[in-house]
C-alpha cells in the first residue's frame, strides 16, 4: 500500500504581524507620540471621507434621471451641505496633520513636536467637533441644509429652524480650533526643533509646505471661528450682526470667504509638497528648482488672501478688475510648481510605481482644475457659468485632483515607514486607473452640463433640459470611483497584516530627506542616530557617499557638462538592476 504524503498548508509568503489584543485602542486613548496622533489623524479623516463619498453617491444616484426618485428636496439640501463640509473641513484639512504629525519631526530631525499634549488635545478636539457636525442628521429636523457655505439669511433661524444648523455651527468652531492649535504647534515645531544643519534653506519641501500651511491657517481659521460665533449669537441672541438690512449679507460672505480662500490654499499645499518629495525619488534625480518651489509656496500663500471675493463676482458688490487681477496672478507661481516638477521628472529614470502613477494623475488632474480656474477669473466669463456645474466640476478637479491623488500617493509612498511593510503593487495600480478613469468620468462632463446652463445644488431637472445623458454618465463615473477604495481599502489591511517586511531605511532606494535615514518603522522618539546634515538631500548622501562630492563639483556646471540631475541618474542607475536595489532584498 503506498503512503501518501501529506500536502503542505498553504500560507502567506510573509508573517503576519504580531500584535497584543486590546493594545492599541488604549495605546492610542493615551498617546503623545505624534506618530500614533498621524495615524489617528488618518484613519478619522479617511473616515469622514468614507462618509462624504456615500453622500456624493447618494446625490449622483439622485441625478442620474429627471424627477425625484430616492431624495426629497430637504434631504438632497442636506445632502450637500454636509457633503461640503465633510470634504473639505472633516477630511481635507485634518488629514494634512495626518501626513505633518508622523513625516515633518522626522523630516526635520527632531525627536518630538513642540507641544506634544497639545498635540494630542489637537487631534480630540476635530475629533469631537466632527462628531457634533455629523449628529445633525439625528435631529428632528435634520442636518443643517444651507450649504457648506453657510449664507446669510438662509443660515439665519427663520429660514433654517432647528438644532441640526445649532451642532454645525458648534461642530465646526471646536474643530476650528483643534486646527488653529495644530498650526500653532507646527510653527513652533519647525522653527524651533530642527537637527543640528537643518538650516531653513535645507529643509524638504514638504516641511516648507507645513510651516507656510500652518502661517495661512493661523491667519485664515480665527475669521471662520468669529464668523460662526456672529451666527450663532445672531440664531440666539438676536444679535443682528448678519441681518440684511444693515449689509450683513455681504459681511458674511466676506468674513466667510476671507476663511475660504486660503482655506483651499490650506487643503492644497501641503500635497503640493508630497508630490514634491514623490517625483525626484522615482525620477533618481534632484528637485529641480529647489528655493524656486520655495518663493512659489511663499508666493501663493501672500496672494491666496488677496483673492477671496472672486467667489462674489456675482454680488455686484467688489472691484472686479483687482480681484481678477489678483486671481490671474496666482496661476504665475502655480505655473512655475508645474515647470519645476516637470523639471524634475525631464531625463530622469522614470519608473512608474504606485506613488509616482498617483502624482503624475495629481498633475493632470490639477492642470485642467487650474486652466478653468484660469478662466473663471475673468468676470465675463463668470457671470455666464457662475452657480453651475462648470464651477462644481472646477472646483472638484482642483480640489479633488489635488488632495485626494496626493494623499493616494503620500499613502503609498509613506506607508512602508509607517508600518514596516510594503503594499502590493499590483492593488495599487488597479487603484490608481480606477480611481482616475472613475473621477474624470464623473467630472469631465460636469464641464458641459454647466455650459449648457444647468444649476448647482439643484435636486432635480426637467427631461426636456437635455441633461439626462450627462447626467447618466457623470452618475456611472461616480460609482466607479466611490468602487474605487475598495482595493485600497484592501490593500491596506493585507499589507499592514501579511505586506512584504521592508528591512532597510530606505525601500524605493533614492529618498532625499531625513525620514529615509532611520528605521522602517522609526523607534519612539524617530533617531538612534543622525547624519551629517550638509544639503537638502541628507538622506541621499549616507546612502550613496560616492556621489557626494561628484554633486557638489556639478551643482553649478553648465554649458556642455552633465547636469547634476544627469549625474545623479547615471550612477545611481547601477542600483537598481535585481539583486542590489533594496527593493528587491
């Protein structure tokens, strides 16, 4: 009789990762490691964003056909004002603390931020804020419904009765100010804490992206914060600050856009700097343009208050020419980020893995944003499509393009030092196309549904409009995408459970900046040790020495000679054919 050997159990081809149960809920209540704060930061944020997205669902599915099907009027309201608020109030701002809290202390080389409890009390605060914005919808009377924006008199208690508008107002000023308090930290942090030869003109560019944030946010948030205290003492106190007859129409929109515009500088530029630090790594090459990016950054940051009443063209009630003037004018430092981050990637060894693929969308994307923002600035053109959906789809592919690609790719690309581990490339790819197939569908058409002259925040349309076919599309566009993060949710689970273990500080091989010197992930206070410090690109430097001296001597060539890009490229291609990249160890 022959024995028949047992078959191997097939397993994972990495461990999984060891953990206590019951560790980490109680880690976290009592944590001031600003890398635990990141990753609550994170997970909360993405949550919200979760949250929004089946709204933004629930309205595409609204729109799909002419006549009301699944939505009341009041509902779609609400809908859409929490919608607006979620994204860019619950998710897009915390979620840059997110990517500030675990990457600016290491980047800098300190062991901590500045205030570390304050930190913590930080996080609670947008925490506890978001949750009181959300309740609304458990109200009698529903969640507010005036829109995210909040205008007077709609926002007033005549128009908007109820406690749904009350926890809004309230919601928002207590995560208000767990960011202002976030801002003060980071000032301080980065001032304050840099390793010895972190000078201000060798910091990342994502750092140089918090601190200028951080400055817009302690200039920008205290104005929203007073603004939400007017309405509600004028809700409950009879105040009359707002009341239309003495001008407090127009009060509100400019004490609300004065917030809003450097709010979208706010959600925007720290992404700006992910896609900085993403594009020399994966190009094997320097940043191109390094204190250019810089002035940019500085640029944007003085002219975003500048432009705030382009969002009241409409009111009859500014100077067009200089805010048309001002706004045209902030696309020039914009302009000037595409030109360097192009720069960056021109004759470089471009390898194409999920963080880059993320950051090249985040270019695409944002380029056709800013070309009709380009293009809403003129007066003109903006009394034509004002309150369409060519402002939504602009406003989306700016937005959107810019932080929900830019915080794909940050994920990616900082997840192996945040866990330890590596996510599947594979996943990440399917992601990427899906993600951007799925969000140009749903926008690109918005574009001419606007044209053609259909309004925002409108629940419904009559079939003889014509809009249905665009609308239909936009509708299945939408769906693809909100498909989309379900690989990535995946992804993130299997990888932090069972993802290829990264045994070196720097897996993709080519990092720049400080982060990719210490441990994947680092240990409690970031450093067991720190390298000399002698140019923006330190990290670089103690893995590739040989180069060191060859990059100095080139820094200033022209004329014939190799670049320091070129230099950089040539020899440091040796490293990555099998067998002696650190990605494939």
């Amino acid at each position: 009789m022959t024995a028949v050997a047992p078959k191997p159990i097939s397993t994972t081809p990495y461990p999984a990762r060891e953990s206590k149960r019951g560790s980490l809920i109680g880690r976290m209540l009592r944590t001031t490691d600003p890398k635990d704060i990141a990753i609550l930061y994170m997970v909360t944020s993405f949550a919200f964003f979760l949250i929004g997205g089946l709204m933004a669902l629930l309205m595409r599915a609204e729109l799909a056909q002419p006549g009301l099907q699944i939505l009341s009027v009041d509902q779609y309201n609400q809908l859409f004002t929490m919608h607006g608020t979620i994204m860019l109030l619950l998710y897009a701002t915390p979620i840059l603390f997110a990517f500030a809290n675990y990457i600016v202390p290491l980047q800098i080389g300190a062991p901590d931020v500045a205030f570390p409890r304050l930190n913590a009390f930080s996080y609670w605060l947008f925490l506890f804020g978001g949750t009181i914005v959300v309740s609304g919808f458990f109200t009698p009377d529903g969640a507010a419904a005036f829109g995210w924006f909040a205008y007077t008199p709609l926002s007033s208690v005549i128009y908007s009765p109820g406690v749904g508008p009350d926890l809004w107002i309230v919601g928002l000023a207590v995560s208000g100010l767990g960011t202002i308090l976030g801002g003060v930290n980071f000032v301080t942090t980065i001032v304050c804490m840099r390793a010895p030869g972190m000078t201000m003109f060798r910091m990342p560019i994502f750092t140089w992206n918090i601190l200028v944030t951080a400055v817009l946010i302690l200039l920008a948030f205290p104005i929203l914060t007073a603004a939400l205290f007017g309405l509600l003492a004028d809700r409950h106190l009879g105040a009359q600050i707002f009341a239309p007859e003495a001008g407090g129409v127009i009060l509100w929109q400019h004490l609300f856009w004065f917030f809003g515009h450097p709010e979208v500088y706010i959600v925007a530029l720290p992404f700006f700097g992910i896609v900085t630090e993403i594009f020399p790594v994966f190009s094997r090459k320097p940043i191109f343009g390094y204190k250019t990016l810089i002035y940019a950054t500085l640029a944007i940051a003085a002219l975003s208050v500048a432009v705030w009443a382009h969002h009241m063209y409409a009111t009859g009630g500014i100077l067009l020419p200089f805010f048309a003037f001002t706004t045209f004018l902030i696309a020039v430092p914009t302009g000037i980020k595409f030109f360097n981050w192009i720069g960056t990637m021109w004759r470089g060894q471009l390898t194409f893995e999920t963080p880059m693929l993320f950051s090249v969308g985040f270019l695409v994307t944002f380029l056709f944003g800013g070309l009709t923002g380009v293009l809403l600035a003129s007066p003109p053109l903006d009394f034509h499509v004002s309150d369409s959906y060519f402002v939504v789809a602009h406003f989306h592919y700016v937005l959107f393009g810019t932080i929900v690609f830019a915080t794909y790719a940050g994920i990616y690309f900082w997840f192996p030092k945040m866990t330890g581990r590596m996510m599947d490339e594979r996943i990440g790819k399917f992601h990427f196309w899906a993600t951007f197939i799925g969000f140009h569908l749903t926008f690109l058409v918005q574009h001419w549904l606007g044209n053609e002259g259909m309004p925002r925040r409108y629940a419904d349309y009559a079939a003889t409009d014509g809009f249905t076919t665009l609308n239909t599309i936009s509708t299945i566009g939408a769906f693809i995408l909100g498909a989309s993060t379900l690989p990535f949710l995946w992804n993130v689970f299997h990888s932090y459970r069972y993802g290829r273990p990264v045994e070196v500080d720097d897996p993709w091989g080519h990092g720049n900046s400080l982060e990719w010197a210490t441990s994947c992930p680092p240990p409690r206070h970031n450093f067991t040790e720190l390298p000399r410090i002698r140019s923006e690109r330190p990290a670089f430097e103690l893995h590739y020495p040989h180069l060191t001296e060859r990059i100095r001597l080139e820094a200033h060539v022209g004329g014939g000679h190799e670049s320091i890009g070129e230099a950089a490229a040539g020899r440091t291609g040796q490293e990555h054919i099998p067998g002696s990249d650190p990605r494939n160890k």
